[in-house]
C-alpha cells in the first residue's frame, strides 16, 4: 500500500462523515455544543484537498503536516485528538513510502497511544479510543495477504465498540458535565472512530487485496 490507497482512504473518510454530518450534529448537541458534524466534514475536507496535492513521498512526514492542516480546518476537542493521532501515526511511518498491513496497524496503534498519552484517557471512559482500540486489536489478527477482510471486521470491531459507549459514562471535556445523565447516549466521537474505519475498509477493495 502507498499514499494511493491513502488518498483513497481520506476520500472515503470524507464521503461517510458527510453522509453522516446531521446524525454526529444530532449526537453532540446531547452532551455537547453541537458542531461535530461540521468540525469534522471540514477537517476531513481538509485532509482530502492535502492528500490530492501533496507531492512528499515520505508518509512519515506527509502525516505530520496532514495534523497540523486538520487541527486548523478542525478546531475543536476531537479535531485536537485526530490530530494528536496523526502525530503518532507520523512517527511510526516516518520513512516510509509503502507500507504493509502489519505496519498499518502498528501506526493506528501508535496514533491510540498518543491520544491516550497526551489526553490522559483510556478504553472504557466514552470517547473515539472505544471504536479505534478495538478495532486496531482486531486487525493485529489477519495476515498480510488479508486486507480486505482485515479492514472489514476491524470496521465492525469499531461499529461494536461505539454501541457499547452507550453504556458508559462520560469523563472527558463537556460531557463530562453531564455524568450519570450521560449513560445510555451514543458517543458522538466513537461514532467517528466508527465512520474513519469504515472509510479504511471501503478503500482496501480488491485491487488492494493482495
């Protein structure tokens, strides 16, 4: 795989957070301030036009400058917390213009830990790392020629893991105001973690299935 199938991957990100730009709206005005759906289709609207045009072949560095454009185009809790993972994913890729599916889920990985690092969260307190962690832990177990099944029950791992959110409590940012009122709510957050992983999974179609 290579920045193709990233470009691919944003693209389809992008399509479904769209699709879904009025239910994440709905979602947050619950627990929140209400402009997740439009903080996100900018970012990821963002991150399409980068990929389009970026001519950097490093995807190290071609990750590192795509945080900085989201955190501009996404200024809002969960833009940060993108962006903080796109850090991590930089680290991991950096030097790196092909990668295969083992190095994919060892940079998602290391996106979740930055978040968990520098939010100073964990799986279980009701936000994105409770459809990324899943997920990532069930692509760990396909091999290399698997990716399109890898990608597909990764995205259901996540699609399960923002279901569950429902039955935690909000610790984090304004929900977290909210507290027991909070149970029973979709996490608006796991919801995107949800669409990102869907949007991987549409991008790793048969001519990457390899």
């Amino acid at each position: 795989m290579n920045i193709q199938f990233m470009k691919a991957a944003v693209l389809s990100i992008y399509e479904k957070i769209t699709e879904n730009k009025e239910y994440l709206i709905q979602l947050d005005q619950q627990n929140g301030d209400g402009d997740l759906g439009l903080s996100m289709q900018n970012g990821f609207q963002s991150l399409c036009d980068f990929f389009c045009s970026v001519e950097e072949e490093d995807l190290g560095k071609i990750f590192m400058l795509a945080s900085r454009r989201f955190n501009e185009a996404a200024p809002s809790s969960l833009g940060t917390i993108l962006s903080i993972g796109m850090m991590g994913i930089a680290k991991k890729l950096k030097g790196k213009s092909e990668f295969t599916l083992e190095d994919m889920t060892d940079a998602l990985q290391a996106g979740a830990d930055n978040i968990m690092d520098k939010a100073h969260s964990k799986p279980g307190e009701k936000t994105i790392l409770d459809a990324l962690i899943p997920a990532i832990e069930c692509m760990r177990q396909y091999t290399a020629k698997e990716l399109k099944k890898a990608c597909a029950a990764a995205a259901a791992a996540a699609a399960q893991g923002s279901e569950r959110t429902k039955e935690m409590k909000s610790v984090h940012g304004r929900a977290a105001y909210y507290a027991d009122q909070s149970i029973g709510v979709l996490d608006g957050g796991s919801v995107v973690g949800k669409l990102i992983f869907e949007g991987i999974a549409d991008a790793a179609g048969d001519e990457y299935d390899r």
